[in-house]
C-alpha cells in the first residue's frame, strides 16, 4: 500500500504531521491555540469552562495522534479483534485519565495550568460524567475498555450514543426527583464519522422466492429505514500508545427520509414527527438496572445497534477478502448480557439471506464467533421478548429465530429421547400468551462460552437457571471470570496519594499494570511509620469527604468518626433497607443512653447513595426513609457526632470516586445469592477500606484473597435462602426483636407520617423475600463488633493494609486475560512508534 503513494505526498505528511505535545511549552501552545480558534475566547474572558475546554481539546489532539496509528497499526497487522457489545458504558470523566494514561499530567498540572491561572482540580471537576450506564454492568463495560487498551489488545466498543444518558438525581423534601441529563453540549471526547453510517431496517414483510439452483432465498422488505451514525471515542491505554476505539451509534432519520414533498404541502409537522420518531432511538437510557420491562422502543435500541455494529464488522471483514470460514479467526464478539442478542439472529441472517451460505456452514460462524457474560439469575431480570412484538419489529428475525429454535430443539431430542419436559424447558420459545422469546436461552445457544461473573454466580447460573443447558451441552461450555476493576481510575487516579506511597515502597507504578505486585506492601502492615503515612491519608480523603458532605448538604461530619458508606443502585436485593433499620436501631439505642454511656460509643456517620429507577416505587420509598432518618437524627442535640445520616445527591462515576477512599467501612449486604459479583467491594477495599458483606458474589473471593480476619461476614448462605423464603410461606415471617422495635418507632410517627413506609414495612412483614429479618441480628452484632474493632487503631491499620496488598487479584487486566485466553483466543498486539 506504501509504495502506491507518491513521494512528494508522502514527504508533504512527514513534514507536517501532527505531534502530540510533550512538554510544557508544547501543551500551553496547544491549549491556548485551542481556546482562542475552537471555542473563540481570548485572554480576557478565559474562564474555568474554557480552560478546561482548551485543556481537553490539546489532550484529544494528543489521543487521536495515538488512535490514528493504533487503528492503522491493527489494520497492517490484521491479527484477530475483539468487539465487546454493550449498551452500556459508564465511562465517567475522561480528562484525568487522559492526562494519567498518557502520562502528562504533571506538565500540564504543576506546570501549563498554573501558569495560565487555574488549579487542576477545578479545571477536572468542570466536566460532566458521561453517564451512559446504569450501574455495575456498565461500569464494568468501561474498565475493561481501559484494560483492553492498557494490554494492548486490539479491541473495540460497540454502544448506544444516548443523547440523555442516566438522569440525574435531585433531593427534594427528602423524594427521588429525576432531571434529564443533557451531556453532550460540550463533548470534546467524541469524534462524529458523518462518512460511516448505516441504514438500518425495521418492520416490513418477508418475500420468498427460489433462485436459479432452486434454493430457496428470503428478502426482507418494504420496512421502514433509520440511519445510524457513528461517533468515535478514542480509549487511551496507560502507559502505552495503544488507543482503543468505542464506536457509538446516533440515530437518524435516513437520508432522503426528510420528507420535502410533505413539507411543501404544508404538512409540516408530520415531516419533522417523522424525522423525530427516528432520533427517538438513541434518544435515552433506560434507567432500570435488574429488570426487564419489554418496551418496544428498548427492542429497536437493541436491534439498531447491534445491526449497526455487525454491519461495521462485516463489512471491515469483507475488505480483507477472506474466506468466510476464517471469520472466528479474526473477530471475537463478546455480548455484555443479552442486551445484544440479536446479534445472534442478525449475524445468521446477514450470512444466510445477503452471503448466501447454507444454514449449517453460517450457524458454524455464528457460534463460534460470539461469547456471552451473564449477570444476573433474578427472574425478573431476565430478558424476554414478545413474539408478536418481534413478529411485526423484525419479521425475519423470528423467522430465524424459530429455525435456530428448531435445530437446537431436534439435537435435544435426539441427545435425551426419554425426557420430554425437557424439550418445554430448554425451548427460546415459551409456550406461554403470548409466546415469548427468551433472550438468555438464545445467547446461550449462539455462544461458544457462556460465563458468570464471580465463582458463587457461575456455579448458580449452572446449577439452577442454566442447568439444562449444562447437561446438554457439557461443563465446558460453561465458565467463570470474575469481575475485577481497574487499578487505573481506582487507584491512582481516585486515590493518588496511596498509589504514590505504594510507588514509594514498591520503587516505582508497576504495580499499575500489574496489580499483584501489591503483594510485596504486606510487609509493611507491620511498619509503624508506614501505618501512620497510611492513616494520614484516610484521614485527609475523609476529610476532602467531609468537605464534599457540608458543601453539597449542609451537614457537619466528623472525619475521625467511623465512615461507613453504602453508595450504589437501590435495589431491595441490594438491602439498603436492612442498612437503614441497622441505623435507626442504633439511634433507639443511643438514645435509651445516658450522655455518658453515649460519649463511649464509637461515632459513626452513615452515608447512603445511589439512583432509584424511576418507576420502582420500594426504592424510592427507601430514599425517603434515608432523608427522614437523616432529619431527626442529625438535628438531635443530644446525639451530636455519635450519628450523622448522609444521603449524597446524585452518586455517579466522579462522585465514586471521592466517596471510595473515604470509607472505613463499607456496606455490601445483599441477600446471599442475589448480587451476580459487585464491584465496588473491589473498590473500597483497594482503597484501605474494610468490608461488612454477605457471602454473596465476589465477597467469597475477596475473603478467599484477604483472609477473614479482614472482612466481617455475616448472614444466611445462599443456600439457605430457598428453605427460608418457603418457611415464610407456610410459617410466616419472624420478626426480629431488634427490627421490632425499630418498626414501632417508624409507625409512631419518628420518621415522618408512617404511611409514606408501610410498604417498606409490609413486605418485610408479609413475605421477607430478601431476608430482611432473618438476617437483622447478626447484621446489627456484626456492627457492633466493626465498632469494637475500630476502636484499636494500629490493629485496625494492620488489616486494611493487608487486605490493600492482597487485592492483585481484582484488577480488571487479569479478567481481560482470562477472557483473551479462555473465551477470545486473541492475542496483544504491540503498537510501533511509526504506525506501519
Ligand atoms: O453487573 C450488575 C450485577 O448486579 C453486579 O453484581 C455485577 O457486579 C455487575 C457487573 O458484572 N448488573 C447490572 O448492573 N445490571 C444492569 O445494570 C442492568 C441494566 C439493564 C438491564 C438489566 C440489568
């Protein structure tokens, strides 16, 4: 390809090709030549936006430079890729990690910024979250990004450009109230690529014919056409110059769809609702996490953008001029829960239907080219789509649908001729009114690998929902990765005070890229001096929380007093509930104290947040009593510092990242077997905080990893939790002596009118599904034990810093390896410096 460009060409580039800054003087150029000519301010009216707008702008420069080459490195090289499809990526702030990744935020901090008169922290905190997620998946789906990038692996993401992403949360009179979240007025991050799009087809008929060999070919047709864009998110790895892309889609009205002739007539309106109904698309995130609603428009997102992406595949394959055959060679496809499942049908069709393969040689493809991750077994998560409601969105699709179901179906029979029952099991289709399509059940079937997220989630996953599907198919099919985080964000960046005093005693950050090297810190749990540079900087992130908590919402906390913070998703399974009655218990008993009593007592500052989906009314029951509690309790003279009540407005990426290294404890007590992995355990402990959890998810392993010594388990086992919930049912629910108490004084009136929590009472009462009472006792001694343990300072260092040195596993690096070797088989490809 090098040797058809003319010379002159070729030297004209080499002279004139961009750079990125690497100095001081090259950074101050870039950024003000950026603030002057992109956003046309001068030296007179530069403000904070621009500064941090200028900065951004001479950063993305900077990874474009990279990303540039990194695509036309991967392309020369034309090794296997890794597509990871997600509708979520919860990417949060991109300008620290830019400047981190690419290593140059000391020369625009201490040097570039200072001299043109801003702090860093200001310029960093102007921008907005991208928040294109709801919780755990999504964030998990932007730290293998980083890591994929970091390890140099040739990979992309594949998601939805949602012009609102989660909505944001407002507290008012003590209610959930949710405002849109418009992000993308100032997005330097994203590069549109006005010359990649893709029409997109939906509804229509199904026309039959034989061509000339007699074979029978299917034409989807007369549907309704929207245009996907592509904008592009350069994802820079640290300390490497392999930058990564993550391709999201925008949806249009097709070219030509503007309707002129509707428009000249007068019928204005109906030519613009036309042009609207076809932005609707990727117009905004559904905000529910773990659970399925089976809206139509939540289809066409999912359809949409996996027929953008398979198309951008496929038709980056094609230019290759391969054998078909050798498509699972060059690209791996991973399905970030069944969210992207029609990628399944829509691969099988675009190489039946458009390629003409046979039915056998395509379905050979598709399976060997797709993985899918399960997240949750909660029933009501589990997604499922109506036949008719599929039937009229993608005719085709069902079609082929019912084909795979056929197939699959008659190996079935043919493998276990006795078992009839079996068949109705493991059918995609449920023979229910209407029938439905289950989604799991289908990615299972178009997978080669189907993995759970932490060791307890993947051993369920094949012995309760997924059963059938292991006798079928054998144990192999079947595997585990857990979850990890990356050291990137969690670390360094959050916390760089601690990433600096490790670097200190490790002689440097490799531990950055390889997190086990974390492991040679142990020793130091027993070095008094290390302890204390340790607690110093505890200390001052609690305080910078303190800080965060007084400005945003007027309360007072007190940094030496014990943090302990539940900050994510509200969900029942998640029991922010039994964390809230924990905290009323505890204020019944503080105040049948006498002051003296009450000055012996460990103080405590309870710090709640997290997002309510906004249709789940329970959650938003328990931010109530969050709000109320706090209320009461912190304006109670007679408490003072012993009990704080914080619920944090708003908690996203950014704000993850102040609360994380500010906990002495931290809350992850969902019922056992409910909560698939859970990531910010990760997080808080790596950041020298200590654990009162479940054994549920990644706890298990966590505890495996750090020693149980250092974590405080408490509460039934998931394999209890059935035996439980079937007593309830038949015996009814014991109340809990303790919770009682703490129910009474919610009906009296403590709180607020009591009717605003009967539902939060009720159902505990009622039913306790999520175990509430059952494990209320062993909660609340489990605090108490956290109190006394507090209390001895040096010992209570001695574990956190253990358990820092122990937490190697839990990078999200190993995770991408594991997926690299056991489910991509893709390797690293390392970038040359000149790009060919
Ligand atoms: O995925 C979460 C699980 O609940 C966590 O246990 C796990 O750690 C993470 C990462 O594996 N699941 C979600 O966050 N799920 C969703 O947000 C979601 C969103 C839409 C629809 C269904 C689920």
């Amino acid at each position: 390809v090098e040797a058809e460009i003319p010379d002159a060409q070729k030297s004209a580039w080499k002279k004139h090709s961009a750079s990125g800054f690497k100095n001081k003087e090259d950074f101050e150029a870039a950024a003000i030549r950026h603030i002057e000519t992109t956003l046309a301010r001068s030296l007179y009216n530069c403000d904070e936006g621009a500064a941090y707008g200028g900065t951004a702008l001479a950063f993305r420069d900077r990874l474009i430079i990279d990303w540039n080459k990194t695509q036309q490195s991967h392309t020369f090289a034309d090794q296997k890729r890794v597509y990871y499809l997600s509708l979520e990526f919860l990417m949060g702030r991109a300008l620290d990690n830019a400047m981190l990744n690419v290593g140059l935020k000391d020369v625009a901090r201490v040097e570039g910024l200072a001299d043109l008169g801003f702090r860093m922290e200001d310029v960093i905190g102007i921008e907005r979250d991208a928040a294109l997620g709801n919780g755990g998946l999504g964030r998990l789906a932007a730290c293998f990004l980083d890591s994929l990038a970091s390890l140099d692996y040739p990979a992309w993401g594949y998601g939805l450009r949602y012009r609102y992403g989660i909505f944001k949360q407002e507290i008012i009179n003590g209610y959930q109230v949710e405002v849109p979240d418009y992000w993308l007025d100032f997005n330097p991050w994203e590069f549109p690529r006005h010359d990649v799009t893709v029409d997109i087809q939906f509804y229509g008929n199904v026309r039959k014919y034989n061509d000339d060999n007699g074979r029978q070919v299917s034409v989807w047709e007369n549907g309704e056409i929207v245009t996907a864009n592509a904008y592009d998110v350069p994802i820079p790895g640290y300390n490497t110059p392999t930058t990564n892309n993550l391709r999201l889609w925008s949806s249009k009205a097709a070219s030509g769809e503007f309707d002129f002739q509707k428009f000249n007539s007068g019928e204005y309106e109906q030519s613009v609702h036309d042009q609207m109904r076809a932005e609707t698309i990727s117009a905004v995130l559904y905000p529910n996490d773990n659970l399925d609603r089976g809206k139509e428009l939540r289809l066409k997102q999912q359809y949409f953008w996996c027929a953008a992406s398979l198309n951008d595949i496929v038709r980056r394959f094609k230019k290759s001029k391969k054998a078909w055959k050798e498509f699972p060679n060059q690209i791996a496809i991973q399905l970030n829960d069944t969210h992207p499942t029609l990628a399944i049908p829509e691969l099988q069709r675009i190489l039946v239907d458009n390629e003409g393969l046979d039915w056998d040689t395509a379905w050979s493809i598709v399976v060997n080219t797709f993985g899918y991750t399960n997240h949750t077994v909660m029933a009501e998560a589990l997604e499922k789509w109506s036949v008719p409601l599929i039937q009229h969105l993608l005719p085709r699709h069902l079609e082929i649908i019912y084909e795979i179901n056929l197939h699959f179906l008659q190996y079935v029979e043919r493998t276990f001729p006795k078992d009839r029952d079996m068949l109705s099991r493991v059918s995609i289709v449920e023979e229910s009114n209407p029938k439905m399509i289950r989604m799991a059940f289908l990615a299972i079937v178009g997978s080669h690998k189907v993995n759970g997220v932490a060791e307890l989630h993947s051993d369920l996953i094949k012995t309760t929902i997924f059963k059938d599907f292991v006798k079928i198919y054998g144990q192999d099919k079947f595997t585990n990765v857990t979850n990890g985080i990356t050291p990137r964000r969690w670390l360094h960046q959050a916390n760089p005070k601690l990433s600096e005093l490790i670097a200190s005693k490790l002689g440097g950050y490799d531990f950055l890229k390889d997190l086990t090297l974390l492991h040679k810190i142990e020793t130091y749990a027993d070095d008094k001096q290390f302890r204390k540079a340790f607690q110093d900087i505890k200390f001052a992130n609690k305080t910078r929380l303190a800080n965060y908590i007084k400005e945003t919402t007027g309360v007072k906390v007190n940094p030496a007093a014990l943090f302990d913070i539940q900050v994510k998703r509200i969900h029942e399974y998640k029991r922010q509930q039994l964390n809230i009655f924990g905290v009323i218990h505890r204020y019944l008993a503080l105040k049948a104290m006498s002051p003296e009593e009450r000055k012996k007592m460990q103080p405590r500052v309870s710090i709640f947040g997290g997002k309510a989906a906004p249709g789940y009314w329970m959650a938003k029951c328990i931010i109530h009593l969050v709000n109320e509690v706090g209320r009461v309790v912190n304006n109670d003279p007679e408490i003072g510092d012993a009990l704080k009540v914080i619920f944090i407005e708003d908690y996203n990426v950014s704000k993850c990242e102040i609360i994380a290294p500010a906990s002495d404890i931290s809350e992850h007590i969902s019922t056992a077997g409910t909560e698939a992995s859970g990531t910010s355990n990760m997080k808080f402990v790596l950041n020298g905080g200590l654990i009162i959890g479940t054994c549920d998810g990644a706890n298990i392993e966590i505890t495996r990893e750090i020693g149980e010594d250092n974590i405080f388990l408490f509460g039934n086992l998931a394999e209890d939790v059935e035996d439980i919930r079937h007593q309830h049912t038949y015996e009814g629910v014991l109340i809990d002596d303790g919770l009682q108490k703490v129910f009474d004084a919610i009906h009296d009136g403590m709180f607020g009118h009591s009717d605003e929590f009967s539902a939060l009472t009720n159902t505990v009462v009622n039913h306790d599904h999520w175990l509430t009472s059952a494990d209320f006792e062993a909660y609340c001694k489990t605090h108490d034990a956290i109190d006394e343990a507090f209390k001895d300072q040096e010992a209570w260092l001695h574990k956190t810093i253990l358990a820092v040195a122990r937490m190697g596993f839990f990078t999200a690096d190993r995770c991408i390896e594991e997926y690299a070797e056991m489910i991509w088989n893709v390797e690293p490809q390392k970038i040359k410096q000149n790009g060919a």
